[in-house]
C-alpha cells in the first residue's frame, strides 16, 4: 500500500515504465495533491488503546470529514480533479466508519459518560444521512446545497462531542489537540466553500463563512505558535503549517477558473496533511501528560 503520509510524495519524480497501470494512476493522484495523506495514520491509530488523547483526535476528524464530503462532492459537480474526488469520498467514508468503531469500543469499555455516546450516535446518524446525500451523482446545484448543510449539522454534533471529551482530559494541552485539529476542519470548510462559489451556490453566508474561516484560521496559529507546549518536531511543522497556509490562503483569492479551482483543490488537500501531522504531535504531548 502507498503511504499516504508522506507529503514528499507530491513532487517526487516517477518512471512511467516502473509501475503497473493501476499503481501509475494513483501515484499520479498523489501527485495531484489531492489523497488523503494520512490514512497510514488513521489506521495505526486504530491499532492502539484507545486514550483521551486519542479520543479527541478521532472525534476531531468527524468534524474535518464532514466537510471533507461536502467538499468531495462539490468537486465533482464541478469536474475538478474528479477521479480524485472519488478517492477522497470514498477514504473519508471509511474513516468515519473506522473512527466510529473505535470510539465505540471506548464506550463498551465504560470509559465515557453516556451523554457522550448519545452524542457518538448522533453523529453516526447525521454521517449516515450525508453519506446517502453524496451518493447520489452531483447533478445539480441543488443537491450540492443539500450535501453541504447536511455537512454542517453533521459538524455541529461532531464539535459538540470533541468538546466534551476535551473536557473529560482536563490537561491544558487537550485543548491544543483540539485545536489543531479544528485547522483540519477549516482547510476543508475554506475550500467547500469556495467550490460552492465557483458552483453558484453563493450567499452572504458563504461569503461570511470564507472570511471568519480565514481569520480563524490564521488566529489559531497564531496561538498554537504562542503555547508553552512546544517541541522540534512541533516548531517545524508550525513552520511548514505557516508556508501552506500562504499558498492555501493565495489559491482562495485566485478566480474560480480551472486553474483556481485545481490551485484551491491541491493546496486544501497540503494543509490538511500538514494540521493532520501537528495533531498527532499535540496528540502525542498530550498522551506524555495523560501518562
């Protein structure tokens, strides 16, 4: 299997000849930019016991991944990039499935208060109505709309629940888990919406959101920057998030033409790995503290 981890990939130079058919194809996905890249990550983490830290990561993902399908679908009513629309639906939908499964198994261990699995529940039942949305082929903008607000319930639940496992921790640095991976969440949401522009499906809510999103986003790094926990590894991913960020950020002011849809498309998919690598290493700080 690819390791989808390994943001390298996306300029590394491959011989055409070297690999068979379907490998070339997804390697030149990956070259796009517009794999998940960490599903390796995902996965790993699935082997493990599940922790508060932990807890938090993949309930935080629920919130990215609504926005994820949202945006996934959008891409391909819009034909961009849409064999790699495809990829990132379907890896989404099974990170759902498997990060649902694990917290699961945390509330058959008796490890979170019932609020907290009423909440897991919710959140499967609103994936489960999105998931059935963007199943059907992206047609028409109406059901583009219909996908993305479904998208949004779903992120409100899946808010609600990282927030209260968050609080479950009762360690400063939970909060900077739940921070980093709210940035995955908003490169999604900032990139949904600009397809949904491109699409027509425009409003001052969608105009409002891009910019709350932005300055959000450029805030919270900022504060992530400013926090004592800190180490080399986290300093340099801080330092790659602020260079993505750039890109991303030039990307969303582009015009919707093919090359500003593929430009936000790619650079979307960059920052997420990115934000995706920070978590981890908050994850990791935060399991230190945890013991």
């Amino acid at each position: 299997p690819f390791d989808f981890k390994g943001i390298p990939m996306l300029t590394r130079e491959f011989s055409a000849d070297a690999v068979p058919c379907q490998r070339r194809v997804a390697l030149q996905r990956v070259a796009a930019g517009v794999l998940l890249p960490t599903w390796a990550t995902w996965a790993t983490g699935a082997q493990a016991q599940m922790g508060l830290s932990g807890a938090i990561n993949y309930a935080g993902w629920f919130r990215a991944l609504s926005q994820r399908m949202a945006k996934a679908y959008c891409q391909q009513y819009l034909q961009v990039l849409p064999a790699a629309a495809v990829d990132v639906m379907g890896l989404a939908r099974k990170m759902v499935q498997t990060g649902s499964g694990e917290l699961a198994r945390g509330m058959q261990s008796g490890q979170w208060p019932a609020e907290v699995g009423r909440q897991l529940a919710e959140v499967q039942k609103q994936f489960a109505l999105l998931n059935q949305m963007t199943s059907a082929p992206a047609t028409t903008t109406a059901l583009v709309a219909a996908a993305s607000e479904q998208a949004d319930r779903t992120l409100l639940i899946a808010q609600a629940v990282t927030e209260a496992i968050e609080k479950m921790a009762q360690a400063p640095s939970a909060r900077l888990v739940n921070l980093a991976g709210r940035q995955r969440m908003l490169s999604q949401r900032l990139a949904k919406n600009y397809f949904l522009s491109a699409a027509k499906v425009d409003s001052k809510v969608v105009q409002a959101q891009l910019a709350s999103d932005a300055a959000d986003f450029r805030q919270a790094l900022q504060t992530l920057k400013a926090a004592p926990v800190s180490t080399s590894s986290i300093r340099n991913e801080l330092e790659l998030a602020d260079s993505q960020w750039l890109f991303f950020e030039s990307a969303l002011r582009r015009p919707a033409d093919d090359a500003g849809l593929n430009a936000v498309a790619t650079t979307s998919e960059r920052l997420l790995g990115v934000m995706d690598k920070l978590t981890g290493l908050y994850d990791a700080a935060l399991r230190e503290v945890l013991g």
